[in-house]
C-alpha cells in the first residue's frame, strides 16, 4: 500500500481526530477511519496523491456537529481554513481537497467534480449493516422528539429503503468497482422490505428491547 508522509498523518491523528469527539457516533472516529481505510484501499489503483487521499477523508466530517445539515459545507472550510496543511501541501492541492469534501454528500445533486470527491463519496457509504440503522436511530432520536418508537421504526425504515433501494440515489454514484457496497446495497433492501424483520434488527442494533 501506498505509505501516507509520517508527519502529516501525526498531525492528523493528534489534531483532526479528536475533533471527532463532538460528533454523533454515526460520525465519530471509528467512521472517519474506515472512511480513510476505504479511500486509501480505492487509491491503490488510481493515479492519485495519497496525501491527499487521506487528509481529504479525516476531514470529510469535521464540522458534523457544527451544521449537520451543512457539513459538507462546513467541513470544507475548515479544511480550506487550516493553516498547518500548508507546510504538505500547496494552495491548488488544498482547494482541491475542499472541493472533495464539499461533494463527498452522496445527496447532493450531480457528482463529484474530481477523482477525489469520487474517492471519498463512495468510501463514505459505510458496508456495515448496522451502522445505518444506528443513524437513523440516532438523528430521529435527537430530531423527532414527541414521535412514538413506532413511528421512529418506519420512519427509519422508508428512509433507508428510499436512500438504498433499487431507484434510491446511494446507488446512482457508484465510480469504483465495490463489492462489499453491492452486497450491503442488496442486504439492506432485502431487510427494509420486510417490515417484521426490519423492526426485529433495528430493536436488536440499538438495544431497545
């Protein structure tokens, strides 16, 4: 594999990374770094500056708990914004990187302008079946105050099998060949069609039985 510079990834880890502390779990450390595990695995194959690769996914969430709304948006300034990053990379490097993280949403519409916006948007659609319905869980929790766990259950149900179902737009920017994506892909349609089941592992995943 590829070796990221030692001196940048230090900084990284002692100064981006507990960033991630004020963030949801959804959009914690331990994302961020299979996110990372993701890209660099897809920049194997590519043409691409590792450095860059890998700065791009450990920043790609950073403002989560600013404007989760927003935090493509935010994100990118941050990175845009630190001047530590100007001792590895020059200001075309940097500016293409917030770029990356500004269209790394896999909502947003069109794709992503660069090779590295793709890298990032597709490492970040997680391939762990749980971490989904943690997601949904979590923000309805927060958000949906008032609603019953009924409610809670298939609201996070339609919501997944509209993100990640036959026409839903997670699968539209697939750029890299994947297949553990296309498995999850397949696996999560199968349970969120299946309302029994579907309500069976979202009680199991987040412990509310």
């Amino acid at each position: 594999m590829k070796n990221v510079n030692p001196e940048l990834k230090k900084y990284i880890e002692e100064n981006i990374f507990p960033e991630y502390d004020k963030n949801e779990p959804g959009h914690g450390i331990a994302h961020i770094k299979y996110v990372i595990e993701r890209s660099l695995n897809f920049a194997e194959s590519l043409d691409v500056d590792v450095d860059m690769v890998y700065t791009i996914a450990a920043f790609h969430d950073i403002g989560h708990h600013i404007d989760y709304k927003n935090h493509e948006k935010v994100s990118a300034e941050i990175l845009k914004d630190n001047q530590k990053l100007r001792e590895f990379f020059s200001e075309e490097q940097i500016a293409t990187m917030a770029d990356a993280v500004y269209d790394h949403r896999s909502s947003m519409e069109g794709i992503p302008r660069t090779i590295y916006g793709k890298i990032v948007s597709q490492a970040d659609r997680d391939t762990n079946l749980e971490m989904p319905f943690k997601r949904t869980y979590a923000y309805r929790k927060e958000h949906n105050i008032g609603n019953t766990l009924d409610e809670i259950i298939e609201e996070s149900r339609q919501h997944l099998l509209g993100k990640f179902g036959p026409d839903g737009p997670a699968r539209e920017k697939v750029f890299f060949n994947d297949p553990a994506l296309e498995k999850f892909f397949a696996d999560i349609t199968e349970i969120a069609s299946d309302e029994k089941r579907f309500r069976e592992e979202y009680v199991r995943i987040n412990n509310l039985g």
